[in-house]
C-alpha cells in the first residue's frame, strides 16, 4: 500500500471511490474534498490516493501546518475514506500509519481529526489506533489528537 499525489491522470479514477451508504454521512466524497481543498487553499491541503499496486483504494486529505486559523501550524485529518470494496482489510489503519509518519517526520509532536457523532461513526477505528479526544468541537466535530512519543 502506498499513497500516490493525485494528478491529471488518476483524479478521475480517485474520484470515482465511494464509501458505503451507512458511511456517507461521516465523509464527504473525494469529488467534494478536492473542490474544498480547491476553495481552501490556506489550510495548505495535502491530497493523496490510497493505492494497492496501480489500484485507487482510497483517499486522504490533510491539512498540512496551515499559516493560519485554528489548526495554525499543525497536521490535521481533513479527510480519509477507503473504498467500499476495500474496507474491512487494514487499509485505513496502514494508510493511518504511513501519515502519522510522514507527519512524525516532519517534526510534529501531534496528529489530529474530527468526527461527526452518530450510529456508525468512525471513533472507535480512531481510538484503537491511540487517538483522544481533545476536549474541542470544532463545527459540531469531536477534535481528535495522536500524540507522538518524545523521539
């Protein structure tokens, strides 16, 4: 598994993923992140395909240390969503893995997210990989932290 930049040549194929029905409440699609990824360039996003091989699996977006606003400086989960065929075969939890490294590596101490409560949301798949609760809603969201270990 690996994450690829999304370009010209594999945007419609990125696009075309989709969660299942249940799930769409909790995630917008990739056709909507990249607009609002488009509509936003101040929080720095950073998009990314999850790919098996040369197959679009998934889709992340960060916000990558935005210059300003609430998340100034610091890495947040903007957006993650496997495919729905996909699901269920540790592809999200690898994908969790390869950014929080990437972030590591970039020399942060946190990573962050939110989610929208509700019958089916995405928390406990949070909480098993080490996120908390943050104590801060930010638009109706639950913030959520994973905190790196001093290096």
């Amino acid at each position: 598994m690996h994450l690829r930049q999304i370009t010209d040549e594999n945007r419609d194929a990125v696009r075309a993923l989709r969660v299942r029905r249940d799930q769409k409440q909790f995630v917008a699609s990739v056709s909507k992140s990249l607009k609002q990824a488009a509509q936003q360039p101040e929080a720095n996003p950073w998009c990314r395909g999850v790919y098996i091989g040369d197959e679009p699996v998934g889709f992340v977006m960060l916000s990558w240390k935005p210059l300003a606003g609430p998340y100034k400086g610091r890495h947040f989960i903007w957006r993650l969503l496997i495919d729905k065929q996909h699901q269920r075969r540790g592809i999200g939890r690898e994908t969790l893995k390869q950014i929080a490294a990437l972030v590591r590596a970039d020399g942060a101490t946190e990573l962050l997210t939110s989610y929208d409560p509700g019958d089916g949301e995405p928390w406990p798949f949070y909480q098993k990989f080490g996120f908390e609760p943050t104590g801060e809603i930010d638009d109706g969201e639950i913030v959520l932290r994973l905190t790196f270990p001093a290096q």
